[in-house]
C-alpha cells in the first residue's frame, strides 16, 4: 500500500535540482557514466566517459574496456569507510514518515519529466553540462548542511517486534576484481559480485522476485559523498585521497522465520547515484537471505518473462519501493508480531 506525494515547498526546490544537473544546452550522460563505473567496479567517470565514446555509445562494450583498463593500473588497499567520512545529501523512508535524522529529498530522479523538451537542443561544440547533483568535494558541497552518517541513527533500529531472519557473520571477503571468486559464496563475496552486476539484469532479477513477495518495503536510502582513505606510504596514517558518490539501501521483505511471519533485511550499495541499482542490490540480498538459494524456484512462464523484459515496466517497478508504505508496512509488522493492527 503506498501514497503519492502532496504538492509542497519541497518538490518545487527538488526540481529546480533536477534542472540544474541538465546544465546548459549540452548532452548529459552523467548517469550512464556512473553506471559504466559501477558495473566496472571503477569510479573514474572521465574514463568511463572515454570508453563510451570508444565503444561508440555500447555500454557493455564500455564496462569491458574500462574493466580491462583497470586491471592494468596499480593497485592500493583502502581503509574501511568510516561514517564519520559519510555526508548524506539524500535520505528517504518508505517505511515510516519519521525518522530520526529527518528525511532528505535531494535530488530527486523520481521528479525528472517524462515529457520530451525540444525547446532546447544542444548545437555543435557546446560544452557538456554540469552536473550540479554531485558537487567536487564534500567542502564545495551545497549540502552545507547535511548530516554525517555517524550522527544519524539507522533506520532500521525502528523495527521491533517482528522475527528477523538472522545473516551469516561474513569476514570482510574479497575483491572480484583481484581474484576469481567460486561457488560457494560467502554473502560478502556475493554482494561484491553483485555491486559489479550489469544493471538490466539486476532489475529484471529483483522485479521477478518482488512479484512473489507479500511485503517488500524500502527501509532506508541514502545517497552520500564517501571520502576514501589509504595509509600514507611513510607514517601509515589514512589520508583522504579521493570523494564518491555511493548509494546504499536497505529493504525487508517477509519472511518465514521459525514458522512464523518475519522479516529478512536486505543490502545493496553502488558507487554513483543509480538507485535502481542499489535497491535491487537489497531485494535480492534479502530474498537469498529469506529463501536461501531460492528454494523456491521462479517460474520461468511466458508472462513472467515478458514483464522482467520490459525495461521501463521493470525499472518503474523496483523504483516504487520509494513511494510511501506506511500504513501496509504497520500492518505486516503488527501480524508479525502477533498484533492487531490499529
């Protein structure tokens, strides 16, 4: 059960961001550049944008260039990301309409027209259009404001009452980009396999298993500006080398839990500010973690296959998990817990 969202103050300044990242009258593939990325497993958009250009606008052509490419250049261990160096510049609930920390609109993808705009066309030589939504550095950042991760308490803390699916303890894994990773997976190695995966697929997966699903609901998102550390080569202290943008999501889909109704909650981060990936990323950690291997396997039928195909059918699919699911999410967890529903 969901909502639409009231007209407010709010919309009107989240679209005026979303203009702003058209920037001018250039040709933005800011998006598909950070996807390029995430499927790469690389952030460096002016390289992704290289071998989109090289590939002649293939993205498939473009994550293999960029993949190999990578593998050439040197390799350096990162710190573990701190919260402290996570600033929030997005922050959404469809769980619950309060939240600790407040919920921030951001830019918001889900606000962009539909509609075709021919008022203004890009001409030869224009430069490329700035994309205000992700500023250079956390210093430079419009988001004065924001908060930090460390300050902001999780969402999912609100969640009481209802049997959760417990997850393996995992070590830290490893890198697919550094080392072949075989069956079976760990469920570290098996997000890390998954944050590369090619986003069509990723959708489609997700949109097959929420049809299935009594209860899927969004958690949390968050879009954050990360700083990424590495010890310095002489005293080994982390130093901030470089920012990114990464999207994290957390959902919960219904579970069976000792024989009873529960929850799994689910994980996905991608680098860059692609949600649908970072949300699918979550639905299908948390159906792995409900069913196991799925156990239940998915019926292949002729309409099943024909609607995880339809690209717009499926993306818009996943994506409503950001619509407001107050009231049926209540619900589920008063039945989880043994309650009545008010």
């Amino acid at each position: 059960m969901y909502a639409s969202l009231h007209e407010n103050e709010a919309l009107d300044a989240a679209r005026a961001v979303a203009q702003t990242r058209r920037g001018g009258n250039g040709v933005s593939t800011a998006i598909l550049e950070e996807q390029i990325c995430a499927e790469a497993g690389l952030w460096e958009p002016e390289a992704a944008r290289r071998a989109l250009d090289q590939a002649h606008g293939d993205p498939a052509h473009a994550v293999s260039t960029l993949r190999v490419w990578a593998a050439t250049q040197p390799h350096v261990d990162a710190v573990t990301v701190q919260p402290e160096d996570v600033v929030l510049t997005r922050r959404l609930s469809s769980a619950y309409p309060q939240i600790p920390g407040g919920q921030w609109l951001g830019f918001a993808p889900e606000l962009l027209a539909r509609q075709l705009d021919w008022s203004s066309q890009p001409e030869p030589g224009d430069p490329p259009p700035v994309d205000a939504s992700q500023p250079a550095s956390v210093e430079t950042s419009p988001f004065t404001d924001a908060p930090r991760r460390v300050d902001t308490l999780r969402v999912r803390d609100l969640i009481h009452g209802a049997p959760t699916v417990a997850p393996p303890a995992d070590g830290a894994g490893d890198d697919p980009a550094r080392a072949v990773l075989v069956p079976p997976y760990s469920r570290t190695n098996r997000l890390a396999m998954l944050a590369r995966g090619e986003t069509g697929a990723l959708v489609a997966l997700a949109a097959m298993i929420l049809g299935r699903r009594q209860e899927a609901v969004l958690v949390e998102l968050s879009v954050a500006i990360v700083a990424l550390r590495i010890p310095h080569p002489r005293s080994g202290i982390p130093v901030a080398v470089a920012e990114l943008p990464v999207t994290e999501v957390e959902v919960v889909l219904d579970a069976d839990v000792d024989g009873r109704p529960g929850l799994a909650l689910g994980w996905g981060a991608t680098l860059g500010t692609v949600e649908r990936r970072a949300i699918a990323l979550a639905l299908l950690d948390a159906a792995l973690l409900a069913d196991g291997d799925l156990a239940e396997p998915l019926t292949l039928d002729a309409q099943t296959v024909i609607a995880a195909t339809d690209g717009p059918a499926a993306n818009g699919f996943v994506e409503h998990l950001r619509l407001p699911h107050y009231a049926g999410f209540t619900a589920y967890l008063s039945q989880a817990a043994g309650k009545e529903p008010r």
